[in-house]
C-alpha cells in the first residue's frame, strides 16, 4: 500500500468540482527509482492530507490542554514537512510530470494541457506495466519504456496558464 499501485508513479483525477474545472496528473517517477525512494516521494505528496489529520489526532489527545495541543499539532505537521523535505530533496528534482486542466462552464470544455502527451504517456505505461505482471515483458524492457517516457516529459512540470516568462525562471519542485 505505501509502494502504491504503480511503480513509475501515479495519475491523478480531479472531477469537475464547484469551480467548474477538472484536472488530470501524470506523476512519473525517475527510471530505477527503488521501493523505499518512491515511499519517501508519495509520502512527501500525501503529508499534507495525512499530516492534517494526524494534526487534529494529536489535538484530540491534548484536548485537555488546548494550549499544548495546539502547539503539539504545529509541531508534528511542520516536523513531518521538515523530515520529508530533506529526504526526498535529491529525488524530487527527478520527478516529472504532465497536467491538463478541463473548464466545463462556457457551454463547452476548455482544455488547457498537452491531453495528447498525457494519454500517450499513461497508456505506454499501463500497457507496458500490465504486460510486465502477466510475464508478457521482461523488466528490462518495462524500464526502458519507462525511460521513453519520462524523457518525453517535460523537465519541469509546467501548468496550464503559466505565462511564458515565468516557465524561464528556477526549477519548480513537485
């Protein structure tokens, strides 16, 4: 469960919410990446939900004391973002990733994205990854798929609507 469903990575789905818009995330982890460096990068992707919730237990616990719980609970989410942090430091420059983003409140959707890079790339991958567990790809060949692809990502996740100045400037960190 902590190694996650996939072992490049992850692909995301927001449906439509309040905002009218939806959004896909293709989150592919460097080739080789080994099991206990992708635990450390999906744990530095889900402390903010986990560490909130681990946050409100710790304030619980201290309900007692709303002082101390409080100060607990700041303590632990920003630990946790601190440990994280470090540890995946090395690893997350490695990370690439592709989002399309969908608006569905002009009458038609407006797809802000490159949806073609996003289907080619998730499709190459779970072709490729259900091939390699039914003994039909050896991993070999799995892993130089999943070289292709992430090379054909873009080094630096870039999202929907960045102006085109702003793309130029220091690595962005997923």
């Amino acid at each position: 469960m902590v190694d996650g469903p996939h072992v490049w990575g992850s692909c995301s789905v927001r449906p439509v919410g309040r905002t009218m818009w939806s959004s896909r995330t293709l989150v592919v982890f460097p080739p080789g990446t080994t099991r206990s460096e992708r635990a450390r990068l999906r744990a530095w992707s889900t402390w903010p939900g986990v560490g909130a919730l681990l946050a409100v237990a710790v304030m619980a616990a201290l309900a007692g004391s709303p002082g101390l719980g409080t100060v607990a609970a700041v303590v632990v989410y920003a630990a946790g973002f601190v440990t994280l942090a470090r540890v995946t430091r090395r690893l997350r420059p490695g990370v690439r990733s592709v989002t399309v983003t969908t608006f569905h409140g002009n009458g038609r959707p407006e797809v802000h994205g490159d949806v073609r890079l996003l289907r080619r790339s998730l499709d190459a991958l779970a072709v490729t990854e259900r091939a390699l567990r039914a003994g039909d790809l050896r991993p070999v060949d799995f892993e130089s798929i999943w070289a292709d692809v992430w090379s054909d990502l873009p080094a630096r996740p870039v999202r929907p609507g960045t102006p085109r100045a702003a793309r130029r400037r220091g690595p962005v960190v997923w």
